[in-house]
C-alpha cells in the first residue's frame, strides 16, 4: 500500500510542478485549429463517398462507396 501512496504523490507532483500546462488562449486557437481541421476531412470524405457513390446501373439513387462495397458483395 505504500508504494500505492508513493505513486500517487508522485503523479500528483509531477502534474503540479512539471507539467507545462497551456493558457486559456493558446487552449483556444488549438481548439479552433482541430475543428477546422476536422470540417475539412469531412468534408474531403463526403466528397470522395459523393463522386464514388455516383455509379451506373439500373438503380438510379446514390448509394455511396459504402453501398457500393455492399453491393458487389
């Protein structure tokens, strides 16, 4: 149980007095840096499932790459 009470006040030291923690602003532009990124994959994956989804046989609604992979199989 002791080396249990020494872990934890260990980590809890290191998490005080060693760990650079970021400002509220610098927290706030990375945010903005990951939601942007993410809108752009997405929008990157709808658009290749849209142009792949665009298939011509006798069905003529959209299915998208995932409907074709379950199409062919």
């Amino acid at each position: 149980m002791s080396k249990f009470k020494e872990y934890i006040n260990e980590t809890v030291n290191e998490m005080v007095h060693n760990v650079t923690w970021p400002t509220w602003k610098e927290l706030q532009s990375n945010t903005i840096i990951v939601v942007v990124a993410s809108i752009i994959i997405s929008l990157f994956i709808f658009v290749m499932d849209f142009g792949f989804g665009i298939v011509g046989d006798s069905e003529s609604s959209w299915r998208g790459i995932l409907g074709f992979i379950y199409h062919m199989f």
